[in-house]
C-alpha cells in the first residue's frame, strides 16, 4: 500500500509539472499575440497618423494655390506651406510633425540629359555646384554617363559599363533617369562625405522641372555662373526679401546678374514639386514617412511616391540671409 501511494503521488506531481509547463507556454504564446497585436495597432495608428500629415500639407499647397495664378505660381519661403509647423499633439502623449519642402529650389540632377540629348548648360552647371563645394572628384561627366543611353564615356573622366563591371559586386550604369538622389551613391568614386556634402542641394526631378529663384540657396544661385560667388548670390537672397521675386524678368534683372550671361531657360519663380516629411511617435513607436507631391496646373496635388524607409530628415541648410 505505501509503495502504491508514493507511485500515485509521484503520478500527480508528474501531471501537475506536465499542466504547468503547458499552460506557462500558453500563457507565453499569449503574451507574445497580445505584445504582437499591439505593436500592430501601433504601426498602423502611426501609418495614419503621417497619412494625416500629408493630407494637412495637400490641403496646405492647395489653399497655397488658390490664392494666386495656378497656371503662374509664386512661390517663396515665406508662404504658410514653407513655415515651420508646431507639432500636433497625439494620445498617449505622441506627436505629429509636419515640414514640407521644395526640392524644386535644388539642382536637379536629372536636367543634365533632356530628351535623350546631354544639356551642356546644365552639366556645366552642376560642375560649378561641385567647385562651390570644394567636390574635386569629376561627378558631373559620370553623371552625365549614368543617365544617357549610350555606352561611351564622357571626356576623360566619364564611367560607363566598362569601369562599373570591374566592381566588388559588378553592376551597370543605369542608363536612365535618377529616381532617387541616394542613386548617387552609385557613381564611380562617389564617396560618402562628398554624398553628404551635395544632399542638401542636388534633387531628382523629372528632367523638365525647373529651378525655383525664390526658394534656392545663395550656394545653388551661385552656380548659375561662373562669376556669380557664393557671396554674391547672398545679394539675390537680400534682394528677394520675404515675399520673393513676383516674376522671372524681375530676378534676371538685377544688377548682381548683370553682364554674366544668365538667361531664364531652366528657372522659374514657381513649384511644381513639393517633398513632405510626416514624422509621427505614438507610444513607443516612431514613423517617418517622405511623400513625393507634385501639385499640377488643374489645381490637383498628386501623390508621386511615397518612402517609409527614411530615419528622419534633417532641416535644410539655414543660410545667414535667410535667417
């Protein structure tokens, strides 16, 4: 009889181990579907949450235009849309921050080949950028050779399938248009520093955007000219003012351009092109979200792309006249 109890109360403390490491198991698996559930909700709380700052910077670029020509825009960096907005306030004590920019006040990189045909003004253009810069590397003959069709390289320093296939991995020059400026980290030599230095001022725009007078820095202004300095495109941004040149004769015929031969191709005192940055924390969770707008002459704002994958953008390059 003493044997048989201590066989059955070795049986019951068998099954009790057995019922609670499964129902600690179950317990974990709970834990963890609830913890999964809820990041879920999170992520998309905050996927809605940067949906909404992009809908308040259309509805923002809209009222924008209404308020003038929409077949002639005027567009400066002291319009509402250009302004910096206070964060909105979220449950949980989460925010929403909303900064929208204009990348047509940058150099479009993508100008340098128009129509399948290399724009010599634009590739001398993008040369006097690298100079402004202190760039020595000869990035604006292997651009021009990323984005034409054609497999010959361009003057000395160009770089087509030939040097690329050399590579550890091999790859091949694009042969088309940049759809993103981190595509430049692709070109033959491009460095991470000199990356760096031209994010700030280089955009990738369809190949007929033009460059906005009113919102780009003194650096890039300078780069319209060889004689046109750095310090002497600050005069442009002081004659500019808050409200911007009101047309493109406006701006072509200020004395700082004078006799310097820069003509209106490529220029503009309008946007078409507008890049919003949502950033949204609610609970633990972060959201960056970079909307590609492009806002049309028939009063719509158009979603173009959309990048989840940014870790935040920091604000442009403040210049001493635009402070």
């Amino acid at each position: 009889m003493k044997r048989q109890r201590g066989v059955a109360l070795i049986t019951v403390l068998l099954v009790v181990a057995v019922v609670t490491v499964v129902c600690a198991g179950l317990i974990a698996r709970q834990q963890l579907a609830i913890r999964s559930s809820a990041n879920l909700l999170s992520a998309r709380q905050a996927w809605h949450y940067a949906l909404g700052g992009e809908t308040l910077a259309k509805a923002l670029l809209l009222r924008d235009l209404r308020q003038g020509d929409p077949r002639q825009p005027v567009d400066y960096l002291g319009e509402a849309w250009a302004r910096t907005q206070a964060p909105f306030k979220l449950d949980e004590g989460g925010e929403l921050r909303v900064r929208i920019e204009d990348p047509s006040g940058r150099f479009n990189l993508n100008s340098l080949v128009r129509q399948r045909q290399v724009d010599e003004a634009a590739v001398a253009q993008f040369s006097r950028l690298l100079l402004r810069l202190e760039i020595e590397q000869p990035y604006a003959e292997r651009l021009q050779d990323w984005l034409d069709i054609d497999q010959e390289p361009s003057g000395a320093y160009g770089a087509e399938d030939n040097q690329y296939l050399l590579a550890k991995p091999a790859y091949r020059a694009a042969n088309q248009l940049l759809s993103d400026v981190s595509e430049l980290r692709l070109l033959l030599g491009m460095s991470e520093t000199d990356y760096r230095r031209l994010l700030p001022y280089v955009s990738a725009l369809p190949e007929d955007a033009t460059l906005n007078v009113n919102t780009a820095s003194a650096l890039v202004l300078s780069s319209l000219a060889d004689g046109l300095t750095p310090s002497v495109a600050q005069g442009l941004l002081a004659a500019r003012g808050s409200e911007g040149f009101r047309s493109l004769e406006s701006f072509l015929g200020q004395p700082a351009l004078a006799g310097l031969g820069v003509t209106g191709q490529g220029l503009a005192v309008g946007s078409q092109y507008f890049q919003v940055v949502s950033e949204v924390r609610v609970a633990d969770r972060r959201q960056v979200l970079v909307s590609s707008l492009h806002r049309g002459e028939d009063g719509r704002v158009r979603i173009l792309a959309r990048d989840l994958g940014q870790a935040g953008l920091a604000p442009a390059p403040i210049e001493e006249s635009d402070q």
